[in-house]
C-alpha cells in the first residue's frame, strides 16, 4: 500500500506535467497516418475512421493476450531524466486489460522495463490518455527504447498520438 501511495502521486505530477509542457521534451512523435515503421503489424490495421487526432488510429482485433510491438527509437542519447512514453487508447468489448509498456535497452547491462500497470483500460472506453514512465539516473543511457502496447485479452483496442518525451529528474 505503501508503494502506491508513492507511485500515484509521482504519476499523477508527471502526467499533469506533461499535459501542461512541464519542463517535458518530446524526442519522438508517432502520428498514425500509416503504417510506416510500425514492427508488429499482424493483427493490426491502420483505421482512418477512428482516430484521437483526426489522422488515423491502429487497430487491434485481439482473439486473446498479445504484444503489440509499435515502434523502436534507436538510440535517443539522453540520461539524468525521466522517459515518458504517452499514447491516446480507446477500447471496445476487451476483455481483459491493455496497456503501454516500453523497454530501454543499456549497452552490456541489458533490457529493462516500465509498464502503465496502475491505470490499464478495459470493457469499451473512449479516447484516453495513457503514460508510463521510465526513470533514467546519471550514466544510465539507453542505445534502444521499445514501445509496446500489451493485450491480456480479447478485444478492440486502438492507439493513436503515440509520443516519447523526456523530463527532468525533480
């Protein structure tokens, strides 16, 4: 319980932070307009009808659990910071949870992860905005961030604005 109460509020202040341009840097924007660069694309579909943004959404028709790997930054040369990947989400009859999940990757230590496990999104649901973050400390610089949408169920799930910024440790 003790975490929770921690974790909430650092979330809830990044997330306010970010919505109001609160010292957050954007290094990577993924408007949906295509599928262009997009690494999983079983199971998805680029929906021009359905969209946050007006540009187009992806779709995912999932029969049961699935990662949805979306996009690959490559190396971002940033360190001392917090990662905050953000995306619009809007389901339909899951059954079950989706959520954002990115992995950074540290060269000759491996592959970490952070996901958006307080605030995961089920049964049919407008547009929201989701956001998980990945604190970085000085020296930790990650050569590859991978950003991913989980699917424990079965649904419609969409993702549209998908982001990644960087903000400062407080």
């Amino acid at each position: 319980m003790k975490k929770i109460l921690f974790i909430l509020p650092v979330i809830l202040f990044l997330f306010a932070g970010c919505r109001q341009g609160g010292g957050a840097a954007e290094l990577r924007s993924y408007p949906i307009t295509d599928m262009e660069g997009l690494i999983t694309k079983d199971g998805v579909e680029l929906d021009q009808g359905t969209s946050s943004d007006g540009n187009g959404s992806l779709k995912v028709t999932a029969g049961g659990p699935v990662i949805i790997r979306l996009y690959e930054t490559g190396d971002i040369d940033v360190e001392d910071a917090i990662l905050i990947y953000n995306a619009k989400v809007k389901t339909e009859g899951l059954e079950g949870t989706a959520f954002l999940e990115m992995w950074a990757s540290f060269p000759g230590k491996g592959e970490f992860f952070s996901r958006d496990l307080e605030t995961p999104v089920s049964g049919t649901t407008d547009w929201s905005s989701e956001m998980t973050p990945f604190f970085l400390k000085k020296g930790e610089n990650p050569d590859n961030v991978k950003l991913n949408l989980i699917v424990n169920g079965k649904g419609t799930v969409w993702v549209d604005d998908i982001k990644l910024a960087k903000g400062p440790l407080r």
